[in-house]
C-alpha cells in the first residue's frame, strides 16, 4: 500500500505532463530530468509518437517506485528544439544517461521497457566507491 501511495502522485504527474505535451507546438521538446546517485538522466520527448514515448514514462515510473530513495526530484520543462544542446532526433524519445558530464549511455526509438529499466537500475543499484 505504500508504494501505491508514492507511485500515484508521480503517476499523475507524469501523466499531466504527457496530456499537456500533446498541445505542444512542432518545434517544442519536453525535457524531463533527475539525478540517481552521481549521474545525469535526461529524457527528450516531442510527443509525436505517445506510445512509443509511454514506455519511457513507465519504465521511469516503475524504477522510481523501485528506488524512491536513490532519486531527485524530477524536473521538466520545453525548450524549443534549436535550444537543445544534444543531437536528438524529435520524431523519437530519447534518453541520455551522463555521469561527470559525458554521456555513458543513450537510449532511442524503440526499445523494450525492460531494456530502458535495466540500463537505470544499473545506475540506480551500482556501488558507490
């Protein structure tokens, strides 16, 4: 009952963020972001392709859930697309994962929500030295 409890305020949020970016305009990117442990992750969505784009929201809702603790709050906000710094294609979400500035890992298009959850609870789960 508790992690219903945690999970539903950021399923909610998430899910006003996915409503809200369908009235975006062609040129408009949303940007969601949060830091486990000492990296970086970035998700890019122009909300072109919602179910495609719904597998990145769940699989960082359900390792949210997994580990409330490892996580920062998670911010968004839209950029116009010739604001964003990383070569990102915006018919396709995009997820960078960056420790120390330098992105180790990205993940594009279609991809599996296992493969997404796993590449994050890797980060998520690693040890810190």
């Amino acid at each position: 009952m508790r992690i219903i409890k945690r999970i539903v305020p950021i399923f909610i949020s998430l899910l006003l963020l996915v409503v809200s970016c369908g009235e975006s305009n062609a040129s408009t990117i949303n940007i969601i972001s949060f830091q486990p442990k000492e990296y970086d992750v970035v998700f890019y969505t122009h909300s072109t392709n919602n179910k495609l784009e719904n597998i990145y929201y769940d699989a960082i809702i359900e390792i949210k859930a997994n580990y409330p603790n490892e996580f920062s709050p998670v911010e968004t906000e839209k950029k116009e697309l010739s604001e964003v710094k990383e070569l990102i294609d915006p018919a396709s979400p995009t997820l960078l994962i960056a420790k120390n500035g330098k992105t180790v890992e990205r993940i594009s298009g279609q991809v599996s929500k296992q493969e997404i959850i796993k590449k994050l609870k890797q980060i998520v789960a690693e040890e810190t030295t």
